[in-house]
DNA sequence: TTGTATGCGTTATCAG
DNA sequence: CTGATAACGCATACAA
C-alpha cells in the first residue's frame, strides 16, 4: 500500500507539503504541485480513508436508516430505489454510505444509537419512512448530535431537513383524475398506517377534493396492508363507486377483491410500484421517483454537513397507469 | 465523546490497561477488569471504529458488490434479502458493511478497484450474481488481495470461498416435479443469460433429467428475460407439453403468454420470488433462501479474513408453490 | 500484572 | 513557500 510518506519521499518533498496539494492549499508553488501530481499519479497513491477521517475528525459518513416492515414486494423495490440513488450519489459526493435497518436499533436508548453511530464515525443519517411511533429517531433529531435528513417526514430544524413529494397534493391530483374520468360521486378512501406522517397528509388531500367536488367520502384504515385493503373492499366497496388508495398495495388488494366480487370499480393507487403492471386491470397512481428522492436527500445531507440549516425540499410528482406492457423487460 | 483516555483516567489506569480489557487480554487482574468495565459502562463508553482499524490495520471491513442490472421486480426483491441479510449478520459478527454497485466500478482497472477498496480499508467483498464476463473481478479474485465471497460462481482459492444452491440438483428437482405431475414428454426450456455461472449448473439439471427420463428437450435461451420468454412461449410452447424456466421472471412472462395463447402448458419456475403469487396461475418453483445466502456469505467472509482458506458452500433449496393466499400481507 | 512508548496515515499548526 | 512536529484514538511490543 502507497502511503503518502512514498510520495513525498519520491517526490523530494515533506509529507506536510504532499498532504497540502492533495488539499487543494494555497502557498504551494506550481512546481512542487506538478511534482508531487505526477508521483502520485505515477505510484497510483489513493488517501487512506480511514486515517484521514481519523486526523481531520470529519468522515463524511452516512448512514441509511431503513424500515423492512412487512416484507412485501412494494417495500423491496421501494427501498432497493432508496439505497441506490443514495450510494450513486455518495460516491459522486466522496461520502461513504453505510446501510442501517431499524431493526438493528430498535430496541437501544437515543445514547446508546448516539454512541453507535459515533463509533462508526457517522456523521449523518437519512431516516427512509419514520414514524410518529419512533421516538428514538424523534429524540436524536432534536438532540442535533448528527446532521439528518427526513424522507416523507415533516421534521425541519437547523441540522435536519426533510425530502418527500407534496403528498397532499399528489393524493389530491390522481384522486381527481380518476374520479373526473369516471365521474363518482361515492368515494371508499383506504387510508395507511395512522402513525404514518404521508397519511395524515394524504388524507388531507382527499378531503379536500371531496369538499371541493363535493362527494360522499367514506375513510377506512386500511394500514397499508394489501390483506386489509382487500377485507375493507369485500365489506365497503358496494356502496361506493370508486376505491382511492394510499399505497399501490392496498390498490392492488382492492382491485383483487373487486375482481373477485366481480362488480367494476375505479381504483387508483400511490407510489408507482412495478407490480401494479402485473394486476390486469390498469390504475392511476402518483409515481414518486424513489431514486431521485434519495439522491436529494443525499445531497441535502451533504448541504448539511457543511454547516448550513435545515429545510423542506419538495420533490415533483408524477401521474401515470402502469401496463404490463410497459414495465415487461 | 468520551475516548479511551477518559477511561483510563477515570479508573486510574493506564491507556493500555484499558485497551488490554477491551480486547479481553490475558494478564489482567480482575479487579482491574472490574473497575475498568465499570468505568466503560458508566461512562459509555464505545472504541471509535475508525481509529480501531487505523492501529490495528484490519477494518473487519466488507463491500458488497452488487449487480443493478434489469430493474425488475425480482432483482429487488433478491437484491434486498442479499443486503438485509448481509447487514444483518455482520452486526452480530461486528464487521462493517458497504454496499456498491457494479456501475460504480464498471469502468475501472483491476489497479483502479483494488486502491479504491484498499483506501476504504475494505479487506472482504462479497460478490452476488457474477457472470463469465466479469473480467474485473475474475483478476480481483486472482490477486488474492481481498477475501472474498462470491454468490453463485464457482471460484474457490486460498481466498475466496463460493456460496450457492446446488442449481444443477435444484433445477433437476423442480422440473422433475412437474413433469411427473403432468405426465409430460416434451419439454420446452428456457434458459438464462449464457454469462452466468448458474445458466450452465441449470442447463446441466434439465439436461440430466431430459436424458433419464427420455424426454424430449429443447432449449432456448431467455436471457432471464420476462419479454423475451414471452416471445419464446409464444413460438415454441405449441410443440410442447411444458414450458420449465430457469427464472421465475420467466416462467412468469411464460405463463402470461400461455393465457394470452389460451393454452394451458405447466409451467415451472426458479428463485422463489413474492411476485409469483400475483400472477393467478400458481407454478413449481426453486425457492432459494436469499437470506439466509448472504448471511452465509458474511459468515465465510468472517471466516476467510480469520486466516482460513476457501471453500465451497452449499445451501439448501426448496420446492414450493407460490399462492396469492400465501403472500398477501 | 501494569505502565511507557511507539506507530498506524493523515491533517493542521507552527517555525523557518 | 516548505518542513518539522504534534495531534487523532487506539493497539501492542517492551520495560518495569
């Protein structure tokens, strides 16, 4: 392994004086510059990472936050998107990304995560799908030990940004097309998760489209569960005549059950999932763009760790019917 | 955050005594250990990670090397078992874990990855999903600078350990299965990308079978594509009385183009993946525990980097039926 | 059994 | 503009 006391040895020059090219110091002379570039291109030298994060004391260490709740497709493809975009857009950053699943802290104290994360020289933290339940996450937010990055929760203060979609008004959006387009006047909302943040504004959108368009609204609770969304479908969905979803799960859970039931009713969804190609029947849904989303958050973290404040960053949304045809590779 | 230093004064020892309890020396009076434990939990205290790895000059680091090659379902769906499990497991053996892309490294140098791991003090690297063409990682594997594991390829040295299913008996296993059920004498068989090392294992499987029973086979290659399978269904399957696959995005395309064609054909199918459930016709597949493979996995690379040699380890797969009943959460 | 001293690879602070 | 040198937090050979 090259170290930079090679290069500066071969270069003719103190390790101070390599040290001070490789970061861009003023008060080094072309000269030595271009020495000290050309053996350390000549010997291949790479900075260990690990002892520069030791002596500068800053690692540009990330951790990925993640919730594998129920194990079902959506969440699978949902978080795969989410630890992409964030480790393609760490690497064009120089952070180095560590992946963090609930379960592995759930049972600590907000000291015990604190120091864990210490340990592991993290920095920052983007939190993927918390909850109004997860007061750990809540209380390290507000001890500003580490700079985090909420995605699809509302939380904003000097060193924590939050990144997500307007979901009110994506719920409002595809709610109303779908019902434009078919012309209802009853309709059956299956809500998510209520300790969910995205619910809560969802469902705001809803309302308000059935107080502007002034429709019958009938809300069930449907958590998110494709199982409970087909029950609440079976048991509601008669006297209705559309079912508008929080999730393309409990979409895909409705439209089963009204197939079964064999009677006809729109359904539309949220999320813009792959499987929705794979129901038969098309639907509206909103299409978050799940890779972009973590690559902002990304970025936000990034913005963050050099010393600026937290924010709401507000990522479009996308209107779309996903056919088999389409998603078939 | 308290350091080793503050423990050492605070318990009136030296620095090195408290290294020495940390790392469970012998040589270290019990009341010592005691007061030094006490100390440590009282204050806390948690080893900086980073500064562990710079003395010790072993990260007990590890990069998962992970392909993001056709975004289907699948692939994410396996692609999350591979890095839940893997994350999972090197928490409880204490190692740490990166996750990489193949993209990010796609258009490097042998040189160029092997200074790009070292600087991030990666010591082990799992690889999913290799392929015969993957120059790059057939030198990384010959250099032996890394430990390594790889995931469904055959390559075993002092260094590097294979892990896998036993895809030749699995596809034996599931095909035969079908055929028996369905009394069939011709078998149309998809087969996978010709890159990949378990494309020869499972062409060799339903070789075998064909031949033991006397069937007729004809093979295909469907670059486990579910189009392309759609395409070959849509071509072949009339002069067959079923169609096995060597991927369940196959056998899915397969079956979808089968009820387009309005014929019945059994149909099987390999990986075991949710989205088979979803597709109203139920089929045999290969469930693989993806896992549990990649625990496996950072198990053996624990092993490896502990000074043991590599070796060949082989999981246990299962015959299943996926149901829509079985899946919906 | 305990403590001292040195080094890991780098950054940062000073003199020169 | 350049070069010693002291940190960073911990491990470890060696001395006591």
């Amino acid at each position: 392994m090259v170290s930079i006391k090679d290069v500066a040895k071969e270069a003719g020059v103190a390790i101070s004086t390599v040290s001070k090219v490789l970061n861009n110091y003023p008060n080094v002379s072309e000269k030595t510059k271009n020495k000290v570039n050309e053996v350390v291109d000549r010997l291949g030298f790479v900075p260990n990472a690990v002892a520069v994060s030791l002596s500068s004391k800053k690692t540009g260490r990330v951790a990925l936050l993640i919730k594998l709740s129920l194990s079902t497709q959506a969440s699978d493809e949902i978080n795969m998107r989410y630890i992409s975009g964030a480790v393609h857009k760490a690497k064009e950053l120089q952070l180095d990304v560590i992946t963090v699943f609930a379960s592995m802290i759930e049972d600590m104290t907000v000291e015990e995560v604190t120091s864990y994360f210490e340990s592991q020289g993290i920095r920052g933290i983007i939190v993927y799908g918390m909850t109004t339940k997860d007061k750990v996450i809540h209380k390290l937010i507000d001890s500003g030990h580490f700079k985090m990055v909420v995605v699809d929760a509302p939380m904003v203060n000097d060193s924590t940004s939050s990144v997500s979609v307007d979901h009110v008004k994506a719920q409002y959006d595809v709610a109303k097309k779908t019902i434009i387009e078919n012309k209802c006047k009853k309709v059956l909302y299956l809500a998510g998760e209520d300790t969910g943040y995205v619910t809560k504004d969802r469902l705001l959108g809803i309302k308000k489209l059935c107080e502007e368009k002034n429709l019958k609204l009938t809300v069930r609770n449907g958590q998110f569960s494709e199982l409970r969304a087909r029950e609440l479908t079976m048991r509601f969905a008669k006297n209705a005549d559309c079912v508008v979803c929080a999730s393309d799960m409990m979409a895909i859970g409705a439209m089963k059950a009204l197939i079964d039931m064999d009677i006809f009713r729109p359904v539309c969804g949220f999320d813009g999932i792959i499987l929705m190609g794979y129901v038969g029947k098309q639907m509206n849904t909103v299409k978050q763009d799940f890779t972009k989303i973590s690559e902002k958050a990304i970025c936000e973290l990034n913005r963050l760790m050099s010393g600026e404040n937290g924010r709401k960053v507000t990522i479009k949304h996308e209107l779309v019917r996903i056919k088999y045809e389409d998603i078939i590779v």
